[in-house]
C-alpha cells in the first residue's frame, strides 16, 4: 500500500521508510515560524526548559514575523515586539521581519506583514519540507507540497531548541476538483463548500490533499487560499502536490534546494471526495461559523455595515485583482476596508494596474478607505484601536476565514466569509450580493 | 494534579472556538510571564455569549467553576496556547467534553495545565451550570452529585504517558530527548 503526500514528507522527516495513520513519530522540522502574539511566550517557555543562556537549534531555520498587533498604541503589544527583537539579536535569527517606525511602516524595509503569505513571498515555503508555525492558518503552506501545521507555544518552545516534534500521523481526506472554474468562482467558494460539506470537525486530525484539474490550472495564490482553511474543518494540514506552477513561484524567491515529493498512486485514503466546479455556486459562510454555507443567492438583498478585505486567506495580490474588477468606475454604498496581507502586495496594488489605472485608484475612486498598512488587523478583532475593528454590533461581508462570535471584535456582529468577488459586488449592493449580477 | 476533582461545573455547548475561550483582544498577555498568565485567567471564557452567564465574576481573577462540560468539537480555531492556559489559570482543573479540535486537545497535553477528558455521551444538556460533580481521572467516571448518576470517560490514550510525565517537556526528559535544563 503507498503513501499519501502527507504520510510521505511525514516518513521522510521521521527518517522512516513509512509511517501509518495514527502512530506517533518523532519528525525533524524544516522551519519554525512565530509571531508577535505567540513568539514571545515560546521564547519565555524556551528559556525556561532550557536553560536563560540556551541556543536556539538552527537561527537560520527559525523565522520571526511581526504581523498581528503592530499599529497600535496598545503598550503590551509594542512590547511583544521588542521581546522578539531581542531574542533575535540574542540568538543571531537570520530571518527576522522587523519593525521599528509604526508610524510609517514604508520606513521598515524588512517589515512583511502577515505571516503566512510573507512565508511564502520570501521563499520559507518549499516542497517536500515540514514547517511549524505557532498559528493555526500555517497550513497555508501546505499549497506548495509542504506539511505545514500550527502549533501551540510549549511544542513550538521544544521545536525551537531541538528541531523535533512527536507527531500523531494523521489520516488524509482527499478532495478533487475538477472542470474549468466558471468565471464567477474564486477558490474561497470552493473550499467554503468543502467546508460546509464536512462541518468545522469534519477534518479534526486529519491531513487534506487536494487535487484535481482545476486546481492544476490554479494560481499559487488561490491555491494558498485552499489550504489556509484546512484548520476551519479541524484540518492538521493539507497539501497540493507541487508542479511547475509551484517550482516557478518558489525558485523565483529562493535558491535553496528542495526536493518534493508526491502521493503514491496506491495511496490509502480516509476518504475521497470529487467536485465538479462547473455546477458550484458563489457561496457565503453565515454566522457564527465557517461551515454555515449558504448560497450567495440565498442570502441577498440582506442589508450589511460594512465589507472587509484583507487577511492570510483574503489579502493577497489575486484578492485585490478580483474585488477591482467589479469596483471599476463604481461607487461602493457601505464603508470598505482593504488591508493587504504584506508590503509587497501593498506595494503591488499602487503598481499593478486594470485598463490604466492603478488598483489603489480603482479602490480609492469607488469610494474605499485607501488601503491600510499591512497586518492581520481586523481579522482577529485585536486591541481596540486596531484598523478595521467591529467595535458595534454591525454586519460585515469579510474575505477572513472566521466569524464565530466576536472573532472580529463585537460578540455580537455578524460576519459573513466570502470571496473577494462577493465581497465587492456586497460593498457596491449594500447589501450582500451576487457577483454575476456585476461580473 | 489531583486524580479526583470536585466542584461546580459550567456548561458549554458544540463549537466553543478560541475566540470564544480568550479573545483575541487579550492575547497581548504573554502566558509564560507569571503575573500575565493570572491575567489571563480572569479573562476567560469572557467571549461566550452572554447567555451562558459570567464564568470569571466582576473584579475576580479565579472561577468558581473547576470543571467545565462542553459538547462537540471543544476549542477549535486558533493555536493560541493562551486558550488551555486562561481556563488553567483560571483554576479549571478539567473538561469533560464530547471530542476536541486537535490543536487545543494537543495544547492541553503540552502544557500540562488541564485534562481534556472525553465524555463517551454527551453530556452538556444533562449538566447545568453550577450543579455540583465529582470527576474521577482514575475511575475514569463524571458523578452528578446531587443525583449520583455516573457518566463514564473515555480513555485519554497516548497522550496519557506524556500528561501525566506532566506535559511535553518532562516527558522528554523522561524518555530521554533532552537533558535538564543550563543555566
């Protein structure tokens, strides 16, 4: 019996031929990331198992990322950040993404942004590897043929000082999709409905592997948003298996050497469930939960305060290319919030241009706030201040990845997940909307 | 850790995420710094919904809820670490829930800071908050005081070695991973 991609990176790791659903393996990390909500309790853990004068085990394979709480006033916050400047110097971590001038983050030449698509962007996302991150939507990373799950601080604190991890190996879902994605479909319906299909437990324990023709022809961007919701079904991870689309995008950002690997063709699977994209729909996950789908068409004409665009899963460049093309030379009718996932997509939305114009001007002409600074911001609600909050019991179209209760801020707003083309033809209706009725 | 816990219990349904657990507006608090870890224990449980009623009182920093039932799925979403850790440092010494999302059940294991105790029926509708129950980790059983019907628990399995070594670390030590620690 062959190996799924999942049980193969794992065996590798481990140093074993095969591992075998549900027996526990000690695996070598590729990488470790942490972030400024996180990091500093894994450094504090850190330093109290091993000892205040201990080494990290590798500082070039340890990656610090400032995103979460960074334009702020919130003093333990500014703090956070420091702690992960220190321990950088400290330790000599070569990747280190820091920011010193909140007041004007285009003063930070190496200040990213959110952690997931920064990981990616830089090159630490690489096929066939194993990466730790001390957050959930690290198996955004798994796009590119990689296992990449998130982790709580005390494991992230012993990956730290011994590049190791005890594993359960986990059981691999595999979901197919195939035919060609219809123009009004991004990839956020796609797993949206994978979603609503298995429950927000549906995949508790287990590896996803996606597959299929369609996502062949997908972008590496709307693939990241695939795997970024594993975690919302309770996913410990899931991969796509790398091909060139994935080698051009990795060796563009990195010389390192990687060697990937694939599922064998007998692979043994928990499950196998096929898609045809063609019949999908635009969807929506109501509140208060990710697996509360319902079709974009059975929800419109419900009235909303706001639209929200940004995040891991919704902030990257390809987000912003869409939701522009249904904003150009329209007039939003809610507020709009766009907050890029990194510098660099900030950067590209003032570069890339529709029909001669840049996407910034097409968001700022149809009456959007101007993009903010990079950072996961609203998405986790976050300090008071934080850009984007719902700080009042409002009803919001958001391209994030949760909405249960409060997860923006109010406990009792309304969040409804959507893709970007939802999200914008919502900000243009007022109400949520269907993007064929603006495509 | 005690192998019996006795105490009122506070009752959860399906679906409790991390939100929910410690909000994200308080994760600022960095659980390894001890006078932050206390913190974050009064606020636990503060982003329910109000209709479960108030796990932490006004001005406290403790409960007085030491076990606390849940239905399915208990403390999915986040990684945060500060979940396990607020309902520990709050004085919850154990949840007895129908099944867990992975990241919190592993947290739990990790940190050594509660059980994760798996009901073998669901018993969140049968419980009421503030009702008396004894939980015996040994017997492995869940007894409603007032009534002394006995609702038995699942085996914790293969995380039992490494929570009873008393989390990730002190079992490594224990089979030999990794020595003490320098100083």
């Amino acid at each position: 019996m062959g190996l799924t991609l999942t049980e193969k990176i794992l065996a590798r790791a481990a140093g074993r031929d095969r591992v075998v659903p549900g027996e526990n393996v000690w695996v070598n990390a590729d990488l470790l990331m942490t972030h400024d909500v996180c990091g500093p309790g894994t450094i504090g853990v850190f330093k109290k198992e091993f000892g205040a004068t201990a080494r990290v085990w590798n500082p070039e394979k340890i990656v610090l990322i400032p995103d979460h709480y960074i334009f702020t006033a919130d003093e333990r916050a500014n703090r956070n950040v420091d702690i992960l400047r220190e321990f950088a110097q400290e330790q000599g971590i070569r990747y280190f993404y820091d920011i010193v001038d909140r007041a004007n983050f285009k003063a930070n030449p190496d200040y990213k942004g959110v952690c997931h698509i920064a990981l990616a962007q830089e090159g630490h996302t690489r096929p066939g590897e194993v990466l730790f991150g001390t957050d959930s939507h690290t198996c955004n990373a798994g796009a590119f043929g990689q296992f990449a799950t998130g982790i709580g601080n005390t494991d992230a604190a012993f990956v730290m000082g011994t590049g190791k991890l005890l594993l359960k190996v986990p059981a691999t879902m595999r979901f197919t999709f195939h035919g060609e994605m219809p123009p009004y479909l991004l990839a956020k319906d796609l797993i949206l409905h994978a979603i609503g299909d298995i429950g927000v437990a549906g995949a508790n324990y287990r590896a996803l592997e996606i597959d299929g023709d369609t996502i062949a022809r997908m972008s590496m961007e709307e693939r990241m948003t695939l795997c970024n919701m594993a975690i919302e079904a309770g996913g410990k991870n899931a991969t796509i298996a790398p091909d060139e689309v994935t080698f051009d995008y990795v060796r563009q950002r990195t010389a390192q050497a990687f060697v990937p690997l694939y599922a064998d063709g007998d692979a043994s699977y928990h499950s196998h469930r096929h898609y045809d994209v063609s019949r999908l729909e635009p969807v929506v996950a109501k509140p208060h939960s990710p697996d509360n789908r319902a079709t974009v068409r059975e929800v419109a004409g419900r009235k909303i305060d706001r639209v929200y665009i940004g995040s891991c899963t919704g902030g990257k460049l390809t987000d912003f290319l869409h939701a522009a093309q249904l904003l150009k030379g329209q007039q939003v009718k809610v507020p709009t919030y766009l907050v890029p996932a990194t510098q660099k997509v900030y950067d590209d939305l003032h570069a890339t241009q529709i029909d001669g114009m840049t996407l910034a001007d097409i968001f700022t002409n149809a009456g959007c706030f101007e993009p903010a600074a990079p950072s996961c911001a609203a998405c986790l609600g976050g300090p008071k201040d934080t850009f984007g909050r719902l700080n009042e019991p409002e009803v919001c179209v958001s391209t994030t990845n949760r909405n249960f209760p409060g997860r923006m801020g109010n406990k009792q707003a309304q969040i409804y997940l959507a893709s970007p083309y939802t999200a914008a033809a919502s900000a243009l209706a007022g109400t949520i909307a269907d993007p064929r009725d603006y495509l | 850790m005690a192998a019996v816990v006795r105490g009122k219990v506070f009752v959860v349904d399906d679906n409790i995420d991390t939100d929910q657990i410690i909000p994200a507006e308080y994760l600022t608090l960095v659980p390894s710094k001890p006078e932050e870890y206390e913190k974050l224990g009064s606020y636990a449980l503060v982003g329910l919904p109000d209709r479960y009623g108030q796990f932490v009182a006004d001005g406290a920093i403790k409960t007085e809820y030491p076990i606390v039932i849940a239905g399915e799925n208990f403390g999915c979403g986040s990684s945060r670490e500060h979940a396990p850790i607020a309902l520990g440092a709050a004085g919850v010494q154990a949840v007895v829930a129908q099944s867990y999302a992975r990241i919190f059940f592993r947290n739990c294991a990790a940190t050594g800071e509660l059980y994760p105790c798996e009901s073998q029926e669901r018993l969140c509708e049968g419980f009421a908050t503030g009702e008396e129950a004894i939980l015996d980790l040994e017997a492995l059983t869940l007894t409603k005081t007032a009534t002394g019907e006995v609702f038995a628990l699942a085996p914790l399995g293969d995380v039992k070695p490494v929570i009873d070594a008393g989390g990730l670390f002190a079992y490594a030590r224990q089979t030999g991973m990794i020595g003490a620690p320098i100083s």
